[in-house]
C-alpha cells in the first residue's frame, strides 16, 4: 500500500525521529530542559534500535532500507535537534553560534554519510559485527550534549553548548577509530566461554 516498512524492526527509529521532531518544536518554544529530555529519549531509543531489528529475519531491501533510515532519522535528532537547542539558547542575533549550529549539522551529515557507504560496503564483505567507528558516532551527543547543557544552564549555558557543539563537529568527521560498545549479554557470555 504504502512504500516503506512498517513492521518492529524499524518502529523504534520512527518513534526516535517523532520524539526528537518534539524537541525541536520545544526548543523553537524556549523549553530547553523538554527539549534536552527528548534528545536523550531519542538516544536510548537508538541505543537499541538496531538491537531490536537484527531479531527479525530481514531481506537484503530490508536491511538497505534500515541503513538509511537509521542515518536520516540520526540527522534529525541528533544533528538538527541539538543545533536548535543551541540556537535558541543564543537567540537569534547570534552569528557566532549560528555558524556553529550550521557547521554541526554539515559535520553530522557528512559523518553519516560515511557511515552508510562504509557500513554497506563491510555487509558487503563480511557479515561479522562491527568492531569500531570511524569518527565519533553522532548519537553520542544524545547523552553528553544534554547532560552539560542541564547542568550548566545556570552558568553561561551558551557559551559551554556552543563549545561542545564545536568539539561535537570536529570530532564527528576526525579519522579516529572510535570502539564500539557491545551491550549483549548473550555475546558477552560467548567471549567468556572462548577464555575459559
């Protein structure tokens, strides 16, 4: 009927996208602290996203479509929702803060566009997990970025969120080799029977 999947496999995204689409029209509203919960809230939300999809038996189409999906969902709440936190902390005749929102969200697209080219290419090759990122994972933001902006909201927020979106940016597309968490306990026990 409709193009597009819309089984449990890809649920968790849309209601990450959904939830961070709130916080931004928080942030646009001045309701930082609303906004700050929904990032997080998309965050964890993603934490598992991926976790959830590999329990169903996905086509190859499928398993595209995620990629994508995952990346363009990842742009909106973790590249335009803290942009816009940011933005509104500076209000709008701040070009300095601007130009760092501008240049977070550009650093976040390129980031995830890499992403999706070498993600594709190592399922291509191997159908082993993932043992590390290059450059920092955009996702981080969702729990670092709401964390300091709630804790320094009383002292000079703008300046510190301004900064932290910088750093953010830089190290989203540095060619660093970030490792990968591994929440499963079913893989942990794996390694601990292989040493034992």
């Amino acid at each position: 009927m409709f193009i597009g999947y819309y089984n449990y496999a890809v649920m968790l995204t849309y209601l990450s996208m959904l939830i961070s689409f709130g916080g931004i029209s928080y942030a646009v509203d001045g309701n930082i602290f609303a906004a700050c919960i929904c990032l997080l809230i998309s965050g964890i939300c993603d934490t598992f996203d991926g976790k959830i999809a590999r329990t169903k038996k996905r086509t190859h189409h499928e398993k595209r479509f995620g990629i994508q999906l995952d990346s363009l969902s990842d742009v909106v709440c973790f590249g335009v929702l803290p942009a816009t936190i940011t933005y509104r902390l500076g209000g709008p005749h701040n070009h300095l803060t601007l130009a760092v929102c501008a240049l977070y969200v550009l650093a976040a697209i390129i980031r995830l566009s890499w992403f999706n080219v070498d993600e594709e290419v190592r399922q291509d090759q191997t159908s082993t997990d993932r043992k590390y990122y290059t450059g920092l994972p955009v996702t981080v933001s969702a729990f670092v970025y709401p964390v300091i902006c709630l804790i320094t909201s009383l002292y000079q927020a703008i300046i510190i969120a301004t900064l932290l979106l910088a750093i953010l940016a830089i190290a989203f597309v540095a060619p660093i080799k970030v490792p990968k968490l591994n929440f499963s306990l079913h893989r942990q026990k794996e390694k601990d029977e292989k040493h034992a």
